[in-house]
C-alpha cells in the first residue's frame, strides 16, 4: 500500500512536466501498468481478507445458532465450555485481529472490540483448563478419552491436536507438570497419526507443532523425575530440528545426569507410575474419602440403614395441612433429612432470573482476619435475595420456616449459587469455628441449621457429600437437604462437615438459608445432654 501511494505521488509531482517528454511520458505508462498490478494485488488481498471474514462470520453464526438451542446442554458440557472460552481468547488473537486489523475497517474494529469486553479473557481461559484438570483428578477420567470426547459415557466435542497442546501449555504456564505430560501426550499422538500426506504448508506446520510439542514433554518428563524418558524425547525432537539450540543442551545434561547419578533417576524400563504433585491437605484421607464419594463410591457403610424412614410432615402448620411436605431421613446422627418437591419450577425460574444480574464469584472468610475473600476451593458466583424483593422469595422463606419449624427472623438472606465449568466448594462447616465472629454472627448467634435447596438437575457430579459420614446426595430440581450444624448446647457438630462435588457435565443451581442461633430459644430449646 505504501506503494501504491508513493506511485500516485510521484505522478503528481511530475505531472506538469509530462508532455515535454515523451520518454517520461512512457515512464508515465510504465508507473500507470505498475499502479494497475499494485492495485490488483491489493485487491486480491482484500478480497481474501473478506473471504476469511465471510467466514468467520458464518462460522460464528452456525456455532451460536447450534449452541442456543439447548444452551444449558451446551455449557453444561466443560469441553464445549473450554473450547468457547478458548474460541475468543488464543483463537481469537490468531484468526480474528489479523483479518480485523485494517484502516479501512477500524471503526467496525472498535465496535467489535467493545462486544468483546463481554467475551472471556485470558484468565477465564486458565480458569476453565484449571477446571478441566480438577475434573479429570476428582473423576479420575482418562486422558485420551476425554480427548477422543468420551466424558465417563457423556458425548463431547473431540479434541483436536492443537486444543490438547493448549491445554498441556496451560497446565505448564501454572508449573503443573503432570497434566502437561497428559495433554502434551495426547497433542503428539494426534500429531503422529495426522501422518506424512498433505501440502508443503501443512507438513512444515505439522514438523514445527511435533518439535514444539516435544520440547514441552521432554521436559515435562524430567520435572517429574523421568530423565531417561526427556532424553528419549529430547533425541526424537533433534531427528526433526537437528539445530534446536535448547534440545542439544538439554540432551548433554540429561547424559551427564544419568551418567553422574544413576540411582537418582528411572531407568526407561521402569514404567514408572506418574502421580499428581499435590499438597499435603490434598492428599489427606479426608480429600481422598471426598472425591471417593463424588466419584459414587461407598467409602462406609450407613450406620442404622434400616431405620431411616420416610413420611409425610405437618408440623401442625397451616402451610402444611392441606399440603403435607415430604421428608426423608438419609442420616440419623448426624440427623440429615431431604425434603421432596420444596420449590415449582415456576418458583425456580423466578429466583434465578432475579438472581443471575447479580451473581459474583463466591467468597468464604478468611479463618484469621474474618475477611470475605475469593479462594480456589470454592469455585461458584452467588446473590443474595431478600424477602421484600419479591412475593416469590418471601413466600419461599415462609415454606421453609414452616417445613423446619424454626425462626427465620435472625436467618441470613437467601443466598443463590451457581455452579458451572467445574464448580465446586471443598470440605467445609457451615457454622463458625475457631475464628473471629461477624458482627452479624455476634448479634444473631452462630449458624444452627442448613436449609438447601437444589434448583436444577445435575447430569453428572455435583453431589453434597459428607466424608465423615459416606453419605452422597445427588441434586434433584426442587427438592432440598435439611441439617442442624450445631448441637442444642451450642457446641459444632463435626460430622457435618460436607463438600459440594465438581460439576462435570451440566450447570448446578441451589439456593442457601442459613439460620441462627437467636429466636430458636423456645423452638430449638436447650437439653440435658451435651451431644442431642
């Protein structure tokens, strides 16, 4: 373009002077023959550029129309949700700026780019890869499964070579070196079988992806102690880039290495079991029982199972009389109740709607200042919702009160969450211990009950678990969980503390009343014993 402009000036400037020439005259013809092919060519660019254009905007409007038919289905699914969030962050500066970038079009530029601060970023993107690993850890999922869109029986979108190569450079940006072993291994199987046949083009991205790829899984292997695999790898990537500078020098440290200290390091013939670097909480037998018991396994067997009943309740409460609720016991002491069909989908649609302008990411306090902080064992957004605010919410309130047989006047706001791509809230208690009270907690007392309610079904995970109990509850739309926190004397109870599993498949809603100690004098009244 510079050009072409420099050209059209040139033939300005000596425009006045032309006809005294004729030899610049045919210069004249020349600049004119040379103005037509710089023409052409920028043309044929812009024309390509459309045509890329065109397409991305038809690509774009095939995908959103697809996903909006079911658009809970289709966010429900954590790869579907990784790949859109990827879609408008690493594919996006690739694809779209390139093709957008242009003086001609930087208005409609910025005007995409102001559609685009609704769009993820960068750092939903390390949230969402984050995610997908706490679900392959927590379900224990096969890698090359998940790649091949096998989510423990549930379809899923296939990975393709690059979206694992993403993933695993993803996990090794966060210095988790066995996840990038996982993905880096899946990206370089596809990469093999994506075989020897196409265009120069493509062989030549292909060998640099298989290098790039290599390099990364060499060295994956040596942070988890394999050095004889790295040097293995790191040999295949010098067949394909004998100059690689940083592979020579890794492969004369890897021999010095396995020359200098053999017994430090595997042998190739080992095959040895590569496990996850976790820290010492996770690798407690309380976490491992948790993820047990959201993978549905029987980690104990229920105490007294064969005197949990089912009835219908009144509680001699007007709401209730004509329409008794019912309940079902799933713990005995702890005493641990589900209440069946506590919310319409009608009342359901109506809390969200209210709740979903308002939801921001979830925090818990901080057990030594009492700050609210945001933490990452609890990944979810929540909103509060008060009674006032709609006939829906207090009418709600009323239900639950009825149902539990408590004071709701000292309770807290109805708190909503949402949990979506992986989710979760790690083992926890309800009830405040060992730490600096709220002022809130000092006015009404500490948290003496948990009314939860599930407001969506769940397609797979994202069960309440209880560790100390090896008692599991899988959500279902409109039926809610009942449980005391504290003894009558005050005291914690220790087995209630529980954990909202990841949610692998789906979007799950539930709404929280948390009631205090204050106004249950006469409801809830002291006992002679320390522990009823």
């Amino acid at each position: 373009m510079c050009s072409l402009i420099f050209l059209v000036f040139l033939l300005v400037q000596t425009k006045a002077e032309l006809f005294t020439s004729s030899a610049h005259l045919q210069t004249a013809l020349y600049a004119e023959r040379d103005i037509a092919d710089l023409l052409k060519s920028y043309i044929r660019r812009e024309e390509d550029r459309l045509s890329r254009i065109k397409q991305l905007a038809e690509d774009y409007e095939d995908h959103s129309k697809l996903a909006l038919q079911n658009l809970d289905k289709y966010l429900g699914n954590p790869i579907n949700a990784f790949l859109l969030i990827k879609r408008f962050t690493l594919d996006w500066d690739r694809d779209v700026i390139p093709v957008l970038v242009n003086n001609s079009w930087d208005s409609m530029y910025k005007e995409i780019e102001q559609v685009r601060s609704d769009l993820p970023s960068h750092e939903d993107l390390k949230g969402a890869a984050s995610a997908l690993m706490r679900l392959q850890d927590t379900y224990q999922l096969d890698t090359s499964k998940v790649a091949q869109g096998d989510l423990r029986g549930i379809v899923s979108p296939v990975l393709s070579a690059e979206e694992c190569f993403e993933l695993g450079r993803l996990s090794y940006n966060q210095g988790d070196y066995y996840h990038t072993m996982l993905w880096m291994e899946q990206a370089w199987d596809k990469q093999e079988k994506a075989g020897g046949e196409g265009s120069k083009d493509f062989l030549e991205d292909l060998e640099d992806a298989k290098v790039e790829t290599l390099d990364y899984l060499a060295f994956s292997y040596y942070k988890l102690g394999d050095v004889a695999q790295a040097l293995e790898l790191t040999k295949e990537l010098l067949t394909l880039d004998p100059n690689h500078e940083r592979a020579l020098n890794n492969k004369k440290y890897f021999e010095a290495m396995l020359r200098d200290e053999p017994r430090k390091t595997r042998s190739a013939e080992e095959k040895p079991g590569y496990q996850l670097n976790r820290d010492e909480y996770r690798n407690s037998e309380e976490f491992l029982t948790y993820e047990a018991l959201c993978r549905g396994e029987t980690t104990m067997p229920l105490k007294n199972a064969h005197l949990l009943t089912c009835r219908y309740v009144t509680n001699n409460h007007p709401l209730l009389l004509i329409q008794p609720i019912k309940e079902e016991t799933v713990h005995l002491d702890p005493w641990i109740v589900v209440y069946y069909n506590v919310m319409s989908d009608e009342e359901i649609s109506t809390i969200k709607h209210l709740a979903t302008p308002r939801l921001n990411r979830a925090t818990v306090q901080n057990s030594k200042t009492g700050a609210l902080e945001t933490a990452n064992y609890r990944i979810s957004k929540s909103a509060w919702l008060r009674g006032e605010e709609h006939p829906v919410v207090e009418r709600l309130n009323q239900r639950m009160e009825a149902i539990t047989g408590l004071d709701l006047n000292t309770a807290e706001e109805l708190q909503i969450a949402n949990y979506g791509l992986g989710g979760h809230y790690e083992p926890h208690f309800d009830y405040a211990r060992g730490r600096r009270l709220s002022a809130f907690e000092l006015a009404n007392g500490n948290r003496v009950a948990t009314f939860l309610t599930y407001m969506s079904d769940v397609e797979a995970g994202g069960a309440t678990v209880f560790p100390y109990l090896g008692l599991k509850l899988f959500p279902k739309k409109g039926n809610a969980a009942f449980w005391y926190n504290l003894y009558k004397s005050g005291e914690g109870i220790f087995n209630t503390r529980h954990a909202a599993c990841p949610v692998l498949v789906g979007s799950k809603w539930v709404a929280n009343k948390w009631i205090h100690e204050r106004g249950q004098e006469f409801r809830r009244p002291c006992s002679l014993s320390e522990y009823e």
